[in-house]
C-alpha cells in the first residue's frame, strides 16, 4: 500500500469516526445497565505493559497508575485508527474513497480477536472471557461492539466520501 498524506489522513479520520460510533453504542449500553469496559483499565495495563508487565491475574486488582484513564482513551483511538489501516491494506485505499458496506462490516467484526484472544487473556479475563462468570454473553457482546465498530468505519468512510 503506498499511501499518500491525504489517504493517511483519511484513515486516521475513518479510524476515528468508527470509534466514536463504538462509544456512542457504548454509552447507550451503559445507559441500559449493560456492562462495559472501563477504558481506565486499559490504560492502567498498557502502561504495565509499557514497564514490563503484560499479564495479570486480574486487571482491577492490579496498582492503578497515575494517568491511566487519559492512557486508556488514548490506546483506544490508536486501535481504531490502527485498525481502519487494516481495513484501508485489506480492501485497498480505493475502498476509502467508494467504501461499501461488506469489507467494513467483515474487518469490524474479524477485530474481535484482539480483546478476545490478547487483550482478555492479558487482563486476566482468560481467552474469550473464559475466566469470567458469563464468558457466551461477554464474547456476543464483543461481537456486537466489533460489529458497531465495523458499521462505524463504513459510515465514517462514507461521510468523508460525501465531503472530500
């Protein structure tokens, strides 16, 4: 992929647009009482990472660190942009300029394997939330958020297509 400053602006912007739209989808969610990832978790285990320490036995329990929800929002746009990269390397920087709805939807929902097969298990989840009380009901809701995602980057895509 030989991408130009514009296309990389693209992708970041598509990136972006698709995790707003998993936020939204994640804020009604909390809204409904449906339990959520606290992004401060994140935060606090990318900076463990960042000195060292990739796995927990369970995030929660682990010493918070100072910073770690500011850490947290921010490793989260940097996977939704990193992943609008991927979509923008699988279906080519064409697609980001003519984005349809397949290729968005399919890498949305193929994301999934990140929070279920690294990023769970690193947490102290287990892989696919096996070491969590409802681990069907926690991968379908990953599913779903992936799916909303994917959706995200479609309608991200397809805005800025309207308007540049």
């Amino acid at each position: 992929m030989n991408a130009t400053a514009p296309d990389l602006l693209r992708i970041v912007l598509i990136g972006i647009g698709a995790t707003v739209a998993m936020d939204l989808w994640l804020l009604l969610l909390k809204r409904l009482q449906v339990p959520t990832l606290d992004f401060a978790l994140l935060g606090r285990w990318a900076g463990h990472a960042a000195r060292g320490r990739w796995t927990h036995e369970a995030i929660a329990k682990s010493p918070p660190l100072r910073g770690e929800r500011a850490v947290g929002w921010i490793v989260h746009y940097a996977i939704g942009i990193a992943f609008a990269g991927l979509l923008a390397g699988v279906a080519g920087l064409a697609w980001t300029k003519a984005p349809t709805p397949f290729p968005a939807l399919a890498v949305g929902v193929a994301t999934v394997m990140a929070p279920l097969f690294v990023m769970q298990p690193a947490m102290g989840a287990g892989f696919a939330s096996s070491r969590t009380r409802t681990p069907v009901r926690n991968v379908l809701r990953s599913i779903a958020n992936h799916a909303v995602f994917g959706l995200g980057l479609f309608l991200a895509a397809a805005a800025l297509a309207e308007v540049a």
